[in-house]
C-alpha cells in the first residue's frame, strides 16, 4: 500500500502538470503544507516561467501556518539567486518545522544546496519520496540540463499494421475520439508541437489544444523550407492568438518572411541540412534558445522518419486504432531510411499500454535521462538517513 508521504507527494506532482507549458524551461514543481493529522492545509506550484517558485507560492499563501508544519516539494528548494532569490532561506525563515522532498535539484548550482541548508538549520528533511515520479515530472527538465536540443516525444496515430493513411490519402478519423482528446491533453502538457509543411498542406491542423481549461497552448512549429504554407490555412489565421513558429531556409526572400510576420507568424531563417532540406539539429538548437524544453512531433512519414534515422526520438505515445488497414501504397507511420539490421534497432527502455474506449495507447520510453538523478538522490538519503 501506498505510504502517506507518497500519496501526497504525488498530489502535489500531479498539481504541477496544471502548469505545463507555463513554466518553459523551468522545471514544474508543486508544493503543499499539511496539518498535524497530514492533511492538505494548501497545496500550489510554479506557475510560470520567471515568476515565483513552488514553496514561496505556498509560504506567501499560508503565511504564519507554516510555523512548526510539515512542507512537501517535488523538487528540493533552489539555494541560489537566479531570476528569483534562494527558496531555502525562505523556508526556514518560515519556521517550518519537517520538509519532504522528491528529488535532488539536476541543475548543478542547486544540487543538493538546499537540502544541506535545510538540514545544516535543524529542520528535520525526508528525500527520495516518489523519486521516481518527480523525476518523470521533470524528465525535459533533466535533459536540458544536459543537452543543447529539447525533450522529443513523436505522436503517432496508426492502425494496428502502422498505417497512417489509405493508399487514396484518407486519414481522417483512424483513432476514435477519446485517443484524440488524449492527444489534445498532451498538446496542453508540451512546450512546442511540430509537424511539416506536407500535413499542414495535406490536414490544415490547428494544432492547438481543445480539451477542458487548457491554460498554455504549445507553441506550433512548422518546418516550412520554401515558406509554403497558405495564408489561408488555420495555422496562420490563428498565428496571432497562439504562438506559431515557422523555420525556413535562408534564400527566402525578406518581403515573404515580413508578409507572413504581419499575420502574426515568426519566420526563422537556418541553414540547409544534408538532405537539402533544413539542418534539423539547428532547428533543435533554436528552440531551446527560445526556451522551449519539450516539443511533440505530429507529422507525417518523412519528418518522423528524418527525426527516427537521426536517433532524435526520446518517447513516443502511440495510438493504435483496431483495424488493419493494409495495402502496399498505404502510407506508414515512419518513413526514412529504416534500419537494415535488427540487432541495431533499440527496443523501447520501457513501456506502459492501456485502453482508451476502442483503442490502444502505448507510452514508450526510447531514451532515459532520470536514472542518474535519481540513483544520486537515493544515494544522498541512504548515506545521510533521510528516510524517516
Ligand atoms: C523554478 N520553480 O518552483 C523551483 C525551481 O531562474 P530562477 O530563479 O527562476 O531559478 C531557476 C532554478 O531554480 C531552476 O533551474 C531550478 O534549479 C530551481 N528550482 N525553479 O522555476 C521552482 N523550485
Ligand atoms: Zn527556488
């Protein structure tokens, strides 16, 4: 049975994700105070990128109940001044009394600062409570820690042979309504959706997310390198409402770029790639300088096969649809150039599979980056006894 610790630790992760896409390339974090008998007195978050972290939401809520109380954080209190003061000097000053924390700070200037600081002032620290979970939490976080491109999670919507559509181009609908709402949830949850010109001209999606309150929308990234698409399509038509980035390359002329910047759309000019389209890598690199951390590609064969053949794919939330659709000209899910050899192929680190209504979600893991963080915070509570 799950411990109470747990439980509310896993309350307070589950808060944060109501922030997602708000907090850019700041990690999500949630925070809650509880009473003598461990109940919520007030559970909050970071709500947005710059603004003020997990515990001093909560602390400036609760003001004077936090004296002698108990706090949890997904992630432990920063010990540093970044765009904020250190976290940690807040919390003690708050008076509270026991902090549990999820997991070690991945950014090397708040590793471990503050759980030392907490434990140096007296407070009594718990660490590693749902490591596992608060890590998952922040897995683009982690990454960008360590890589100069985002978290890349593909989307794929397929029959149960991997067919995305009929050998005439039908495509709409292969998986029912309830796997597209799901995927309307992620949407909510990224930072950038990105697809290529081709689904744009072949769909004409909006690409944003239109499931319950939504309150960040991702931004759309287009891979466009001739800057094709249509001043009528939805992307553009709402370019002014939802953040819309177009990438193209850089022989196109400045009076089409400025054409398409009047509606709205940001027009970003990079270098071909080999393949003579655009050089996707520094696509990659661009986004993360623009803050964006997590991005989800919802595109047709080719984009996703370009991104597969490059080993770019970190996780891919697959919606299989019960029907075999067939047909040599139907077109696959994944393109590219394949893989000759089995043995070179990597299966998925791991997986999760359900049922939504008729279909089959599958949440496959293809690369790791929350192993190292949490086997440290493990190490860390072991060593100092921070278990209890
Ligand atoms: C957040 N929100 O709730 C916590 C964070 O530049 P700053 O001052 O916003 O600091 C960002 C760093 O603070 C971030 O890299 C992480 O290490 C730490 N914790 N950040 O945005 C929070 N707890
Ligand atoms: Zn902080």
């Amino acid at each position: 049975m799950i411990d109470k610790d747990s439980l509310i630790m896993e309350e307070c992760i589950e808060y944060s994700k109501r922030y997602s896409g708000l907090t850019k390339s700041n990690p999500k974090v949630g925070s809650a105070l509880v009473d003598k008998n461990g109940d919520i007195v007030k559970i909050s978050a970071h709500k947005s990128f710059g603004s003020k972290h997990a515990e001093i939401e909560l602390l400036d809520e609760v003001q004077d109940l936090a004296k002698g109380g108990k706090i949890y954080l997904t992630l432990e209190p920063c010990s540093t001044t970044g765009k904020t003061p250190p976290c940690v000097d807040r919390l003690i000053d708050s008076g509270v009394k026991e902090v549990v924390i999820g997991l070690l700070d991945p950014n090397p200037n708040n590793y471990f600062g503050g759980t030392k600081k907490l434990i140096d002032a007296g407070i009594k620290v718990k660490l590693g409570v749902s490591a596992i979970k608060a890590a998952e939490l922040i897995e683009d976080f982690i990454k960008s820690q360590q890589s100069d491109i985002p978290y890349i999670r593909a989307k794929l919507a397929m029959s149960m042979d991997g067919i995305i559509a009929t050998k005439t181009g039908e495509s709409q609908w292969i998986t029912d309504e309830t796997s597209r709402v799901a995927v309307h949830k992620l949407r909510s949850e990224v930072g950038a959706v990105m697809t290529g010109i081709g689904t744009v001209h072949s769909d004409d999606p909006t690409l944003n997310s239109r499931v319950g309150d939504v309150i960040a929308q991702p931004t759309r990234v287009i891979l466009d390198s001739k800057l094709s698409i249509a001043h009528r399509s939805s992307i553009v038509k709402t370019a002014k409402d939802i953040d819309t980035v177009v990438f193209v390359n850089e022989d196109v002329e400045d009076e089409r770029v400025k054409y398409f910047t009047n509606f709205g759309v940001k027009v970003i000019k990079v270098a071909k790639g080999e393949d003579g389209y655009l050089d996707i890598y520094q696509v990659l690199k661009t986004l993360k300088q623009m803050n964006i951390i997590d991005i989800m590609i919802e595109a047709g064969s080719t984009l996703l096969g370009t991104f597969k053949d490059r080993d770019l794919i970190d996780r891919y939330h697959i919606f299989l649809a019960p029907m075999i659709i067939g047909g040599s000209s139907s077109m696959r899910a994944v393109s590219g150039l394949g893989s000759s050899e089995l043995s070179n192929i990597d299966r998925f680190l791991s997986y999760t599979y359900k049922k939504i209504n008729n279909d089959i979600y599958i949440d496959g893991k293809q690369k790791d980056y929350i192993q190292e963080i949490v086997s440290k915070t493990y190490e860390v509570r072991d060593r100092l006894c921070l278990q209890d």
